[in-house]
C-alpha cells in the first residue's frame, strides 16, 4: 500500500498491488496454517472463528476510516498511510511476540 502511494506512474502502482497481493497471500497461507497447527483441534473452530472476526472487522474499520480522511487528504497520502499503520502494527505484533517467546524462554530456563 505505502508503495503505491509513493508511485510515480500507474505501472508502478499496479506492480506495488501486485506485489502486495502475493505478500498477503503468503501471509494468509503461513497464518492459517499456523493457527492450525497451534490450535486444539476441540478449539479450532472458535479459534478461526475469532481470525475471521478480527480480520474482517478491521478490515471494516480501515476501510472506513480510509474513506472519511479521503474527503480531506491526498489519496496519495491515504495509501502511504494505511502502508504505514500495516508496516507499524506487524512491527509491534512481532515485538510483542519476540518478547513473549524470550520470557517463557526465561521461565523454562529457571525451572
């Protein structure tokens, strides 16, 4: 997304959404399959269920919000934004999960 808001011509732009289109179905792949090696297979339905939930429901509220700064922003600027807040969210979601695994780590190694 921030690509191709930051796109000089339309070609770009459509390589940006291509490339960000296997990137998430890369992701959507290595999540599923994650959650359903992770899951208890009596939890699994809930589990995907609250994905589902959470995926779409953000999706919602994003696209919502895109559309009320559209009327007062750069469209341009939209789509760098919403790059952005996706790049800033997989980073704390991956420095909550690093610290997460470094201090069960160091529990296991006091037991």
């Amino acid at each position: 997304m921030a690509l191709a808001g930051i796109a000089a011509v339309l070609w770009q732009a459509a390589a940006a959404y291509a490339f960000g289109g296997l990137a998430n179905g890369m992701e959507v792949v290595a999540t599923r399959s994650y959650l359903n090696y992770r899951a208890p297979p009596e939890a699994a339905g809930r589990v995907f269920a609250v994905y589902s939930g959470v995926l779409f429901g953000a999706a919602s509220i994003g696209m919502a919000a895109a559309g009320g700064l559209l009327s007062s922003l750069n469209p341009r600027l939209v789509l760098f934004l919403a790059g952005g807040g996706g790049l800033l969210a997989a980073g704390a979601g991956s420095l909550a999960y690093a610290l997460r695994h470094r201090r069960r780590a160091r529990m296991l190694a006091r037991s």
